[in-house]
C-alpha cells in the first residue's frame, strides 16, 4: 500500500546528507530576508493605506464641520433678523393701509369747474 513512515524518514535523513550546510545557510538568510522584505513592504503598504484613509476622513469632517457652521449661521441670521422682518411688515401693512384710504377719497381741485 505505502511506505512505512520509518522508511518515510529514513529517506528525508539521507536526502538531507547530501545538502551543503553553507548553502543551506546562504537559502536560510535569503528567504528570511525575503520574508522580511515582504513584511517591510507590507507595513508600508498598510501605512501608506492609513495616510489615504486619513486624508479622505479629515476631508469629510472637514465638510461636515462646514455644513454645521453654515447651518449655526443660518439659525443665528434668522433669530437675528426675525424682529426686523416682522416690524418691516408692520409698517408696509400700514402703509398699504393708508395708501388704500387716499385712494378711496375723492380727490377734487379747489376753484375746478364741473364739466357740462
């Protein structure tokens, strides 16, 4: 069926006999540097990921921060010119008011002579 796991092992010890140690130790460090390359390259992807996210975020609450100062202004403009709007309107419905009652009243000339 298959080889016994002794025979298994016995194989992998002989195989690794006929490996020179230096370079096997030379392959050692280059994988570790390249593991430690691509780790390197990683963070910095992740970093430069944070700084995109970051300056994305702040231009949105930037934004944000805008829409509420525009909206307290707005709020403060309208408590601010609400009795002036409202006395303006007074004194045009009174004006309005007097204007209708001239233009009801006759307006005759003094010394005028009736037309035949």
């Amino acid at each position: 069926m298959g080889v016994p796991e002794e025979e298994e092992k016995v194989r992998a010890m002989k195989s690794l006999r006929g490996v020179d140690t230096r370079k096997a130790r030379k392959w050692l460090w280059i994988g570790l540097a390249a593991l430690a390359a691509v780790q390197v390259y990683f963070v910095r992807e992740l970093m430069a990921a944070l700084v995109l996210f970051s300056v994305l975020f702040a231009a949105v609450a930037a934004g944000a921060l805008l829409i509420y100062l525009f909206d307290r202004a707005g709020q403060r403009t309208m408590a601010w010119a609400e009795p002036q709007i409202l006395r303006a309107a007074t004194l045009a419905r009174r004006a309005w008011t007097r204007a209708e009652e001239v233009s009801r009243k006759q307006i005759h000339r003094l010394r005028s002579a009736t037309a035949r």
